[in-house]
C-alpha cells in the first residue's frame, strides 16, 4: 500500500462515496448479490447499523478520496452467533492491486479481535472472484466450502465461497 493511503472509521461525509463504490459493484460485479444500488439514505442505515452495534467500518482515503471500504458485520441475528461476524471489502476500481483491501481487512480483523470476536466469515460471491479470495487468504483465511449456484446475476449463475479465520484464542476457550 502506498504511504499516503489512510485509514480511519467512516463518517457521515462518507456516505456518498462509500454508496458510489459500492454501487459499481452492484452495477458491475458478481461480489454481491444484490441487483440494485442501494441510495444514499439506505448506505447511512447500514453503516449505522454496523457502527451502532460497535463494529468497525473503515474507509482507506487517498488525497482525501475515499478508495475503498471494509466492515464487519453480524454474522447472524441469533445470540448464540454473538462471538462471529461476516466481514465486507470493497474498493473503488482504480484502488485494486495496490494492497489496500488487505490493510483495510487486517484493521478490522485487529479492531475485531480487540473486541473480544472469535471467528469472522467471508461470503464471497463468486469463485472466480480472484482478487478477494488472495486477499482473505494473506489475511489468514481458509476456504471451508462453495455454495454452487446460488445466485443468478447478469445471465449466469454465480457460486459463494465461504472463508473463515479464527481471531484470538479462536474455540479454543470459552468466550465469558
């Protein structure tokens, strides 16, 4: 990653630029599944949502750009999931390659394990989705398996590889 790349906690005056991003993967990309780009309102609400739940969500600027974005949300809305989250990267087309999505990952990895979160899952949508499969896996990631099939966007089918890492003691002790 390049030195002049920070990253910090999202903003309000993040908001439109965190929904742009993502908005071209939803438009362009197989990473998500949804089919419509969320408005401006609608990103706020999930971005609260994450934030209120105090769990990170970051943003990488560059020259005072927003590049990309990663959080971590819920896994699951049962209690029993309350030591695991699921966790999303995006970054803006021209910020790929650069290693920012890694840096992004591993702060909330860390911030994460901070908070006492044991286990974090990747749904990555598509397997021939390359860029976000390296970067779980230098993060420390392992594949567990492949949903085949499961969604259907821009006229074919699409597969979910699920990864997941352990963070801190993992299972290997109880979390109280």
């Amino acid at each position: 990653m390049t030195s002049d790349v920070e990253l910090r906690p999202v903003t309000p005056l993040d908001v439109s630029a965190v929904r742009d991003i993502y908005a071209h993967h939803v438009l362009h990309g197989t990473g998500t599944f949804e089919l419509t780009a969320p408005d401006e309102a609608e990103m706020a609400a999930r971005i609260d949502a994450v934030t209120t739940a105090g769990l990170p969500f970051l943003v990488a600027t560059e020259s005072g750009d927003v590049r990309g974005f990663a959080y971590a949300g819920p896994y699951r809305p049962r209690p029993a999931y309350r030591f695991t989250v699921e966790d999303s990267i995006y970054l803006h087309p021209d910020a790929t390659g650069r290693g920012i999505g890694a840096e992004l990952l591993g702060d909330v990895l860390d911030r994460c394990e901070g908070l006492g979160i044991r286990q974090v899952i990747a749904v990555i949508g598509d397997s021939g989705n390359v860029a976000s499969i390296r970067t779980h896996e230098r993060c420390g990631f392992a594949t567990i398996g492949t949903f085949r099939a499961v969604g259907w966007k821009f006229g074919r089918w699409v597969d979910t590889i699920l990864m997941q890492r352990e963070l801190g003691a993992g299972a290997t002790v109880s979390p109280d």
